[in-house]
C-alpha cells in the first residue's frame, strides 16, 4: 500500500497536479467512488440512483421520457441487455407525433423495476484470472457479459454491455455481427483484454473465421485488431448459473435445422403462482425441445389473488416464451379453473378474471 501511494504522489509531483483532501481517502477498504460502492472485490450499483427510477412515477410527456432513460443509462453497466430491455423507450423517443408513452413502455418500466429490485453486484478480477465472455446478437442490437466462472453453477458478473446496432450493422451477416460484438467489447474493455485471458462461449466457428487465410474486407481488419489479445474460444457452457440465466433469457436463439425447415419442436412451460400474507409471487420453467432448462422465480409488488397470480405465470411465461422465438409451447399449470377457462371450456365470470384471460388469449393468437 505505502509503494502504491508513493508512486501515485510521484506522478502527480511529476505532472503538476494536486489533490483536494476533502475528497481523498486512503487505506479504506471500502468507499464510493464515481458514484458506485466499491470494496476489494465488488462493484455495488449506488441505492439513491436505483430509487430515482424505482420511486418515480410512469412518464407522462416525451422530456420525462427521456430524463428516465438518461437515468437508466448511467445505471447500463449493472443491467443485462440494457439495450433491448429499454427498446420500448428509445422508439417512442423517436416518434415526433405521438406523446411518448406506450404500452410496451409500460411493460419495460415494470419489468426494469423488478430487475433492479434485486440488481446484481460486480465482481473485480484479480490480475491474471481467466475471464468468460458471452455474446448474444438480435436483430437489432449486441449484448454481452463478462464474468468469473467458480464452477458450472455459480458465475459472477464483472461488466455488462449493451449497444444498439446502426442501420448499415443491421445488414451484416450473423457471423459478422457476432465479431463486430467481440470488436465492440474488446475496445470497451481493454484493459481487461490486456490483464487476462478472455474465454468467448459460442457456438459459432469463430475460431476458423477469425484465422482463415482469405477473409478480406472489414473482417480482415476486425480479425487482425482482435489478435493482439490472448483470446480462446469454447463451446457454451451448460446454463445453470444465475448470472447466465438472467443473460440469456430473452435473447433470440440461432436458427436450428428444425426452424429452417419449418418442423418446430414443442417447448414445455411449467407455470405457478401462489399468494399470500407476506406478498404475490409466480414460478417458471421453460424448457427446450433439447432439454435446455430457463427457470425464473418473480416477486409480485402487488397483492393478488391465487387465481391472479397464476394469470400472471402464464403472461410472464408467454412473454418469455415469446422472446427466445418459441413458436410451440405447451403450458403446464396447477390450477384446473385456468386452464379450462384458457381452453374456454369455463367462462370467466369475475371481471378482473375476464381481463386477465382476455390478455392470455391476445398473447396466444
């Protein structure tokens, strides 16, 4: 610690500069500092910028729009796919004639909220740990996740990274816009690159694109940027951990011989609510045609019926459904009066119990 400090005030002897004491610390293990928490090992979003957006009501003109989505902006670092969970936002800013606020705006708001109810803390890898990238690419926009793996069930996050795609990046083959992802995350996040062997899982060929010997064009360039660092290439990791669960969940899944050819595969959807005096929650358990297992487990900040919460399961378990493009699902719930009033076998007599199946029914078709 003292040959820390004495080269740090070497350096500002050196260049002229010099320090206000009301704003210094040293010897603290833990302190903010560019308004996050910092300890030796961790990264903790700061609580009065997680309220500002939590506390504040739902927007009402394009400006209040805006000044939330600058606010969630600052909070980008601690929030996966920020860019596609806050599309909603970015396309209602740009409407000129409409006032701002959308349904899909609503959705998003409510789903952020959850999401930083609980958000996740950083890790701070020590120099020369091995690091794991994920990257994942929708039509329109990158996302990606670095973090420690301590074993197949227990990742921890270290940077989250979102960007929109521009126009002419929308064209680009996938293959291209996966490397343009890890070109993207490589500058961002050079000093990490330079620190440690960075592991990318894919289950593209990156590898071989990256070191065939006629590519040519903007992947030539990429390709050549990107072997300054130490980087290897692995197939994916069986998705266990929470950090990969909250990551993948609402990414797109690449194209399969089955969706090619039109014959998609059944998903499973096993879905459960349950309400009571200490508050509303709802469970979920996707599954893959290939046994691939996304489980979610939802805290209701809203006091709800039995009946509602497992309307509730079923609308989040669509909507979940929907975003990794399962075309088929089938949907397992425990209450019998649901799912016969889904099936419409059972009228739904209560009016609160007719709008929610009224939405599950929007959802199916």
């Amino acid at each position: 610690m003292l040959s820390i400090c004495k080269r740090f005030f070497y350096l500002l002897r050196q260049y002229g500069m010099k320090l206000n004491p009301a704003k210094c610390a040293f010897g603290v293990s833990s302190g903010k500092f560019l308004g996050f928490m910092v300890t030796q090992r961790e990264i903790e979003v700061n609580l009065d910028q997680i309220k500002a957006v939590t506390n504040k009501p739902a927007p009402t003109s394009k400006k209040e729009l805006q000044r939330l989505t600058e606010k969630l902006v600052a909070l980008g670092r601690f929030i996966a796919r920020f860019t596609d969970r806050l599309r909603p936002f970015f396309l209602a800013l740009r409407e000129a004639n409409k006032s701002g606020w959308t349904h899909g705006c609503q959705n998003a708001f409510k789903e952020i909220k959850q999401y930083l109810a609980q958000p996740p803390i950083l890790s701070s890898p020590q120099l020369g740990e091995r690091l794991y990238l994920y990257l994942a690419v929708t039509d329109w926009a990158i996302s990606v996740v670095l973090f420690l793996s301590l074993s197949p069930k227990e990742q921890r996050p270290v940077y989250f990274i979102s960007k929109a795609l521009a126009d002419v990046e929308t064209r680009y083959s996938r293959m291209e816009q996966t490397v343009l992802a890890l070109r993207i995350v490589a500058r961002k996040l050079r000093p990490y690159f330079q620190a440690h062997l960075i592991i990318v899982l894919t289950n593209q060929s990156l590898r071989n694109v990256l070191h065939k010997s006629d590519i040519s064009g903007r992947m030539l360039q990429w390709a050549i940027e990107l072997s300054e660092y130490g980087i290897d290439y692995q197939p994916r990791l069986s998705m266990k951990g929470q950090v990969m669960l909250d990551f993948i969940a609402e990414v797109p899944q690449p194209s399969t011989p089955d969706r090619e050819s039109g014959k998609a595969r059944w998903w499973i959807l096993h879905v459960d609510g349950a309400s009571r005096k200490s508050g509303s929650g709802i469970g979920l358990l996707l599954e893959s045609p290939i046994g691939e297992r996304l489980e979610r487990c939802i805290y209701l900040g809203f006091h709800a019926s039995n009946n509602e919460t497992e309307y509730e399961a079923i609308m989040s378990g669509l909507n979940l459904a929907t975003t990794i493009w399962a075309s088929k699902v089938r949907i397992h719930g425990n209450s019998q009066l649901i799912v016969r009033q889904v099936l419409k076998e059972y009228e739904a007599k209560d009016e609160r119990m007719a709008k929610y199946l009224l939405k599950v029914q929007e959802s199916l078709n």
